[in-house]
C-alpha cells in the first residue's frame, strides 16, 4: 500500500480489535506454489512440534546435547564430549549426511554439491570435487541421511563434534580405538532418540515448559478467527497425549474466555500419531481420557469429534472430517513427515512452516540490491559460459582446417583468391577467433570471480557456515526444490493465518519454460 493510501492508526486498529488485519509484515506473508483458493478449504489440520509450537532452538539443542552425550558417555564414549556447545547456525534443515565420509553436504536443485564439511572443517573445492563428482548424490540410503526436520539438528551439531574427535584424538576412546563414521553416526542418532523416547528430554521440558518455547500471542486469535470463519480445525501430532497436554496447555490455556481449554479449539484430535507411517498404515484409534491420560482398551475406526485419540491412520480421519482430500489444508513442519508423505498418499493441500524465513527475510530486504546484482551477473555469466563453449569449437574447427591442405584449395574454389591467399584468409581468421576467446575468456573470468565474491559476502550475511537454507549454488537448495515441488503454500508460522482473509485466494507465480523466453 503506497503511503497516500495507508489507514489511519485508529482505522487499523479497531480493524485488528474486530479480527481484521489489512497490512502484513513482510516477513510474516503466506507464499504461494500452487493455486489453492482458502475459501474453499473447509478443514484445516496442524502439527504440533514446530508447527503450533515454537521451540526456542537453543535451550533444546543444549538440552538435547546434555542429556544424548550422558548416553553416548554411560556406554564409553569420551568425556570431553561433556564440552560440546549448541551452536544452532551450524546445522540447518535440508543437509545430507554422508556416513561412510564423516561429512556434512547441501545440495542445489539437481543434486549438486555445493559445499562438504568434514566434521566442523570447510573442504576446499578441488576436495569436494574430487569425492563428489556424480550428479545426484544421496540415492544410497546406507550412505546417506537427509536432515529432514529441526529435531534434528542437535544430533548434527554433536555429529560433527565427533568427527571432530575421531580424527584428531583417536586415543581418547581406549584401547578398541574410536567408531567408524558410519557408526558413530548410528550411535548417536540411537542416543538421541532414546532420550526423545525414554522421556530424558520431554520431562525437562514438562517441568519447565516456558523456558522451551516462544508463546506467541497471535496464536489463539488467529485459531478462533479460522474457527468463526466456518474452518473445522484438527490437531495431528506424533507426541504423545501427557507432552501435548503440557505443551499446548502453555500455549492456549487461558488465553480466551470462549474455550474452555486447549482441546477445545480443534474438532478433533490425534496424538501419538506415527507420522508418516499414519499415511499409510491401518492402525486404528485409541480414546484418551484427557482426565486421567489413560488409553481406552477398545479400538476405533473412525474418531469423533470433541475428543482425543492416539495412533489412527489417514482413511479412518478422512472418514471423520467428512470432505475431500483437496477440501483439507494440513500445516505442518517436517517436509518428508508432513508435506511429502501426505501430499502423495491423502492428496491433502499442504503448508510447510519454516520459521527460517523469519530470519532470512529481513536479510534479503538489506541484501535487496546485492542479490538483484548476483542473479542479473548470474546470467550474464551463463550467457557467456555458453559463448566460450561455442567459440572453443569454432576454434578446434578451424585448427582442423589449418591442418588439412585440401581445405584451401577448396576454399579458393569458385573464389578469385590463390591457395597462398585462401590459406592466408584462413589464418587471419583464426586470428580474429583467437582473440575474440581470449576476451569471452577474461570477460567470463571477471564475471564468475565478482559473482563469487558477492555471494560470499550475502551467504555469509544469511549463514556463515551454508548461506540461505532455501538456495545453493545460484540456483535452489534441494531443500528449497522439496519445499516448492510438494507445499503448496508455505510460510514462517501459523499465525500468519491472523493476517489473511479466510475467503482469500492464494495464486502461485506461473513461471516459463527456458524457451518461452
């Protein structure tokens, strides 16, 4: 809106008291990769980890460290693992795990590698190259772990800690010597979900549940406006009903006179849920006494609504919700776990939350002008990549002609020019190739080389280590290609619902084809 069309502040402001917001904060808008039109959404389901609460990264990583290495170091582990620090920049969703090299890559659109680290140590280019040379890499699921979901980050921070450890002091674990990479990697992912599972985390964060999570006013509001605009609301979460009471207690209890507790703010709700195989298993339903927590010792098939079920699967929820899949829209965190898998079995539309944005937006807004510069050189660049390659094989031709004695004499064929003047025209003109290389060479160079440094400069600005989560490479991260391929829409926090109109109608930018341009 330009400024001679702003609202007064008493206008916004009882616009906002009746549940209408006209202005979005940048950071806080709803992307659109596929046509979805709101207003034809009559149900609309969350996750809850990431999705309706936010956890506050660095009080979880320590503790998600703290109580993992207690693990690792009961089974023999050294102890200065005691000494690793979160360091929640380091590790960040959409990198891949190579087991067998100890290493740590992100990956553009197509596969690519565009940058390794060895435990905590940057590889240069010509390492990198030489380990990574096929086109896709991660197929080798033995190999390879995807980095799918914040939960996931400690375990990579601590991870590369010991590789770390691994390489410089092997003698630290005793005589039988230090666990391969590949090994380590699976101890350390058993450790920390035995601590997610064996309850070491969970019940820190029960008793102290406001140390772990931002509380965000926006919440409750922006739940009653979907409700009071006709939406069925549904809870799906793979916690289990004592941690997602805490939690979402923390969150909407008390915080509107109208519901009497957190429950009653969705139509129906599913805890313990085993996403994803939820998408695809039979597993039926299982009543929860929210007054007790206890389970019912009778399955059901088909949940109803105001109660609290545990485990399930998607037919039996369908049944319950009563619309078509593409009547749902299902918000969640995890793209494999929430995006992909229900995206491909359920048909339901999808929402990925991905509070990165909330940091990486405001520094595209300062960047503004150096990321223009970077993709219009990026170009240019690619402009004359192409022309180099042309220009190489018009020289190797005509090197070829210059070679071959016939070529001149068929050049004067037909012409007023001797063979010693064909042959002469033939050398000027590789003369004129050779130059014109030379400069399409030095252009390329200078280009390729301010391009490089210019990005440095920006991804350093997003992430010191990895650059922006959603790009790589001048081109999307995979993890940025995964969110634009299977979430139709996306956004930093399901609070941003507050500031878009239920009856709106989300249209995606259609882009062209390399040729139609």
């Amino acid at each position: 809106m330009s400024s001679d069309q702003e609202l007064p502040d008493p206008i916004r402001r009882l616009l906002r008291n009746v549940g209408h917001e006209h202005e979005t904060p940048r950071a806080r808008r709803i992307f659109t990769n596929r046509d979805l039109d709101f207003e034809q959404v009559p149900v609309v389901g969350f996750d809850m980890d990431y999705t309706l609460a936010r956890y506050r990264q660095t009080e979880l990583e320590a503790l998600s460290l703290e109580t993992t290495v207690v693990k690792l170091v009961a089974q023999g582990w050294p102890k200065v693992l005691h000494q690793v620090q979160p360091d929640p920049e380091f590790a960040i969703r959409g990198l891949v795990v190579d087991k067998l090299r100890g290493n740590l890559l992100k990956m553009d659109r197509h596969g690519y590698v565009g940058r390794v680290y060895h435990g905590r140590t940057m590889l240069e280019r010509s390492q990198r190259k030489d380990i990574y040379r096929s086109q896709r890499v991660g197929g080798e699921r033995a190999r390879f772990s995807y980095v799918d979901t914040l939960f996931s980050l400690p375990e990579v921070t601590l991870y590369a800690a010991v590789v770390d450890l691994i390489d410089s002091e092997p003698q630290a674990w005793g005589p039988g010597g230090p666990p391969d990479y590949a090994s380590a990697w699976t101890a350390v992912r058993a450790a920390i979900d035995e601590a997610h599972q064996d309850d070491s985390i969970k019940s820190r964060i029960k008793a102290n549940v406001a140390a772990y999570f931002d509380k965000d006013p926006d919440l409750a509001p922006t739940l009653h406006k979907l409700r009071s605009a006709g939406k069925k609301l549904f809870l799906l979460t793979n916690s289990l009903f004592p941690y997602t009471n805490s939690v979402m207690s923390y969150l909407l209890g008390g915080e509107d006179d109208a519901y009497e507790d957190w429950t009653s703010y969705f139509d129906w709700c599913v805890v313990g849920s085993r996403k994803p195989g939820f998408f695809t298993d039979t597993e039926p339903f299982w009543e929860i006494d929210v007054a007790t927590g206890r389970k019912s010792t009778k399955p059901i098939a088909t949940p109803g609504k105001g109660r609290v079920y545990e485990g399930g699967n998607q037919m039996g929820l369908q049944r319950a919700l009563g619309v078509s899949p593409d009547e749902i829209l299902y918000v969640g965190d995890h793209i494999y776990g929430d995006i992909v898998q229900s995206k491909k079995t359920s048909g339901w539309r999808t929402l990925l939350i991905a509070d990165e944005l909330e940091r990486e937006m405001p520094v595209r807004d300062d960047y503004h002008v150096a990321l223009e510069e970077i993709l219009t050189l990026s170009e240019l660049w690619e402009r004359l990549s192409e022309e180099v390659s042309d220009q190489r094989y018009l020289q190797r031709g005509l090197e070829l002609l210059h070679a071959n004695e016939l070529s001149r004499e068929y050049l004067a064929q037909g012409q007023p020019l001797t063979p010693d003047q064909s042959a002469a025209l033939l050398d000027q003109i590789r003369v004129r190739a050779r130059e014109r290389l030379k400069r399409l060479r030095a252009h390329e160079d200078s280009v390729a080389g301010y391009v490089k440094q210019r990005s440095v400069e920006v991804d350093r600005a997003f992430n010191r280590y990895w650059g922006s989560v959603f790009a790589e490479r001048y081109d999307s991260s995979f993890f940025g290609a995964q969110l634009e391929e299977y979430a139709c829409l996306y956004t930093s926090r399901v609070s941003n619902f507050l500031f878009v109109s239920p009856h709106r109608y989300f249209r995606a930018p259609h882009g062209a084809m390399p040729h139609w341009s």
